[in-house]
C-alpha cells in the first residue's frame, strides 16, 4: 500500500488528503445528524406512545357513551310503546276503560249491573288514574276466573283493592267490592 501511495504525484496526494478530510467531515455531520434523529425519533416514539394510549381511553370512553345512547334510544322506545299499547288513551275519555271493562265482565261471565267511576291525576298532571268499583256476588271459582282475565289483559289495568263484604260457608257465596284501576297518559 506505501508503493502505491509514493508512486503518487503532490497533487495526488493533496487531492487524495482532501477527499479523506471531506469524507471525515461527511460522516462527522452524519453522526452527528443521526445521533438527534436517534434522539427525536426516541421522543417521537414516546409521543405516539402517549397519544396511543389517549386514543385507547378515547375510544372505550367513545364506544361507552354510544352503548348509553343506544340504551337511551331503547328506552325511549319503550315508553313509548308503554304509552301506545298499555296505557289508556286520554283521547277517547272513559269509553276505551268502559268497554275494556264490559269485555273482561263477560269473558269471566260476571253481570255487573253498576260501576262506579273516581278520577285521579298523578305525577304532576301527566298521568291520570281511574278507579272503577263493582259489586261482585258468586262463587270463589268466578272470582279466581276474573282475577286470571284481569292479569292476562293487554293494558295496564290493576286491582286495586278487594273488600269481602260477605263470605256465606254453606253456598261457598262472596259478597266482594273489587276496585280496578286503569290508567291514562295526558
């Protein structure tokens, strides 16, 4: 290698030393440039690190709140199907109740030859309660009969209250005031 570098003229040697000075030079500046781009890139990596992790609490807070707005949406929903087909309308007054009572009365078998009506708003006016009170005479199967009918009824219709007037041992006979109550939304 010492034969090849003396066979080389002053020029050579100059040109060929600057070219070694100039290389040095470059891969000090790239030493230098990719030691802080090793450096950025580190802070870059912990950055995304960071926001990766924002993001994830972003996201289960996102998909949370979207379940809950589907509950509300669903519940919603259901009142309003609550409203629609198991309250009363407040529209066709007593008559929806009357005629929903007369059916329950003659599906049961029970001839009810008075009923008598008490009104009620409750919950600030938004909903209404009407009691309607029968005198019932028959045996406990009629009763147990009606009781069934009035469960299994489509609207929210309830009793409210039994009173046994009269129970007679020897025909198996009750004297009973049944209180029902339907309900309406205004």
């Amino acid at each position: 290698m010492k034969e090849l570098f003396n066979r080389l003229t002053g020029t050579e040697k100059k040109t060929l030393a600057a070219l070694a000075a100039g290389t040095l030079a470059v891969l000090l500046v790239f030493l230098f440039v990719s030691l802080g781009a090793k450096r950025s890139y580190g802070r870059a990596r912990d950055a995304l690190a960071r926001l990766d992790a924002e993001y994830g609490k972003v996201l289960t807070s996102s998909t949370a709140s979207v379940a809950e707005a589907k509950r509300w949406e669903e519940a919603a929903r259901d009142l309003e199907d609550l409203k629609t087909k198991y309250f009363y309308d407040d529209a066709q007054g007593i008559m929806g109740l009357r005629r929903d009572l007369d059916r329950i009365f003659g599906e049961a078998g029970i001839r009810v030859s008075q009923i008598s009506y008490s009104y009620e708003d409750l919950e600030r006016g938004k909903f209404k309660r009407v009691v309607a009170s029968v005198d019932f005479r028959g045996p406990y199967a009629l009763l147990k009969r009606f009781l069934a009918i009035v469960e299994r009824f489509p609207k929210f219709l309830t009793v409210e209250k039994i009173d046994f007037l009269n129970t007679s041992s020897d025909t198996g006979s009750l004297e009973l005031k049944i209180e029902l109550a339907g309900y309406y939304e205004t």
